[in-house]
C-alpha cells in the first residue's frame, strides 16, 4: 500500500532507496493530494487528526527532489526542487485565478468555485475546498485545511507546517470570515461559522478571552487553540500586572470573543456573489 511505501522510504536512507520507485510513490501520493481524495489533516468524531504518513511523503518529495531552474524567462528567474512544480490548472477545474501573480504549488487541492486575487499563495499539502476566497497578498501555508465558503481577506496569513511530523496544521472549518491582515498559525482550528475582525493573530500561546460566557481558551500539548463554533473575535488588550508594568501604562495584545454570530453578522460577513 502507498502508506507503507512511504513511511519505509521515510525512515530509509536516501542513499540507499531505490530512487526510481521512491519517486514513483511520492508521485501518487501527490496525485491524491492534487485531487483532495488524501489529506495532510482529516475531521474525525468532531476533532482533528493528522495524518504523518501524509506529512511524511511531501517532507519525502523534498528530499527526492533536485534544485532547477524553473525560470519564467530572461526577466523572471526562480530556482525549486523539481518535485515541487506550480500546480496545473485548466478551465475544467472551475478555479478563478486573476491575473497579477499568484501561485499554487503541487500537492495542493483547490476545490471547483474558488477565487484566488492576485498576488497569493498556496503551498503544497494545503486543502482549499469550495468556494472560498482568497483575497490579495494572503497565504495559505503548507498542509493547512481550509474549508467551504470561507473569506480570507487581503494580507491574511494561514500558516503552514510540516515538521516536527506530528504538528497539528491551521484547521479553518466552514463559513468562516477572516478580515483583514489577520494571522493564523501553529495548528489553530476555527470551527465553523467563526469571525475575526481585521487584525486578529492566533498562535498556540495566544489565549482567548470570552467575555460572553467567562471563560479563556488555551492550547494545551493534547489539543490546539480552538476558536469556538460562531464566535466573534476582535483584537483587544490586557494589563499586565506587575508594578513596573502599571506604572507604565503597559498592556500585552489579546484575542477576545465580544459575541457570537448572530443574523445580524451573517449579513455584515455574506460573500459578494455577484463579484464570483
């Protein structure tokens, strides 16, 4: 099976693998991910788990791979691993793709309906499903999981993750709006139908304040930062307690949940149709 294939030429070394049937099965693993039928993270009884072997086989493919030049012309020169090309569109996929410079990398699933302005990116491993948006100068980093019908506006950053192998990716779920220069990174899951406001940075130390039921969300070494199912996220602040602190006034950046989604949200959020 491809999963025993890959974790036994993970753990080889690579001067001893075959090479040719290394690349062979890191070549199908990455026509499965092109396809969204193999994903780097997968939703099981309501929490995610990652799949390694997946992580494993991409991490594979850059070892595998050797540097090239993969120039546009005279003027635009880029240099990569040979394994990692641009992805291949076509009009087939039903991806909207504006001109101005974005870039998809193999590995990637792009699902039917989605809108990528330009510039952007999407790193290998990643999961785009359904009629998202991907807004300018936003990125969707390596192995991310970015579900149905979400915004991520202009100069969101999602971010990615490969090594250590167990990491948890940034998990987006469904119908959520993300504003603005907002920053999403080291396995925060967004459940669904969650809004942050414009300027909002999640990471595994960041805690949330919810001040519509008291309570604060952590990550811990067993699960990652979650934002709860709804939740309205807007960046706010908190004093810091120690004397100098107060004397001078100091406070620290925090996420805080003002409300949850409501009517009345859903109608400042709702994707522009008529612009897809």
């Amino acid at each position: 099976m491809l999963r025993e294939q890959i974790e036994l030429f993970y753990s080889s070394d690579l001067h001893s693998i075959n090479r040719q049937e290394a690349l062979q099965a890191f070549n199908e693993l990455k026509f499965f991910l092109n396809n969204g039928e193999i994903r780097s993270a997968v939703p099981s009884e309501n929490v995610w788990v990652v799949n390694e072997w997946v992580k494993k086989g991409i991490l594979l493919g850059f070892r595998l791979g050797e540097l090239t030049d993969v120039s546009l012309d005279d003027r635009f020169h880029f240099y990569d691993k040979n394994t990692y090309p641009l992805k291949k569109f076509s009009l087939g996929h039903q991806v909207r793709i504006v001109p101005g410079g974005s870039s998809v990398r193999d590995g990637s699933y792009v699902a039917k309906g989605v809108v990528i302005m330009p510039p952007s990116y999407i790193n290998t491993g990643a999961y785009v499903d359904e009629g998202t948006m991907i807004d300018s100068h936003a990125l969707v980093g390596s192995c991310a999981q970015i579900g149905k019908h979400i915004h991520l506006s202009a100069g969101t950053q999602i971010g990615g993750v490969l090594e250590p192998i167990g990491a948890m990716p940034v998990i987006v779920e469904d119908d959520v709006f993300i504003g603005a220069n907002c920053g999403i990174f080291e396995g925060t899951t967004i459940k669904k139908r969650a809004v942050l406001a414009s300027g909002v940075l999640l990471t595994a130390s960041t805690p949330i304040y919810d001040v519509v039921h008291n309570a604060v969300y952590r990550s811990t070494k067993e699960r990652p930062l979650i934002v709860p199912e709804g939740a309205v996220v807007v960046p706010g602040s908190r004093r810091i307690e120690n004397n100098f602190a107060q004397s001078n006034g100091l406070s620290v950046y925090t996420p805080i949940i003002i409300k949850y989604r409501d009517a009345g949200t859903d109608a400042a959020t709702v994707l522009e149709e008529s612009l897809r």
